[in-house]
C-alpha cells in the first residue's frame, strides 16, 4: 500500500500543480508494471483547486 501526500498551494494555479506533480503518471506507471496496489491520495489542502478533468483523471484510474 503506498500513500501520497499532496497539497495545492493556494498561491499556486490549478494548471501548475497538475503539470508538475505526476500523479496520474505514478499511477499508470504502477499499473502499467504489474502493481495490484493500493495508492492512496491524501490532499492536505487545495483539492478544491483542482479541476474536475485532473480528479477524473485520477479516479479513472482506481488512485482515490
């Protein structure tokens, strides 16, 4: 079981956060190399700053 820890900064936009933090990347790599794993998404904060194409993104993909 893995768990990752994130936050979006609330002086940083949306757009920054989801270029540069590769959280749908981890999880296809995960998948992509065998991993029945759990991985688990904390948002400390700004998960309301995300945009709702990124959170599908990340559902879509069994992470949350």
């Amino acid at each position: 079981m893995f768990f990752v820890f994130a936050w979006v900064d609330k002086n940083q936009d949306k757009a920054s956060f989801e270029s540069r933090i590769p959280l749908p990347y981890l999880g296809r790599s995960m998948r992509r190399h065998g991993s029945k794993d759990a991985l688990n998404l904390f948002f400390l904060d700004g998960y309301s700053r995300l945009s709702s194409e990124y959170i599908a993104k990340l559902k879509s993909l069994d992470l949350m």
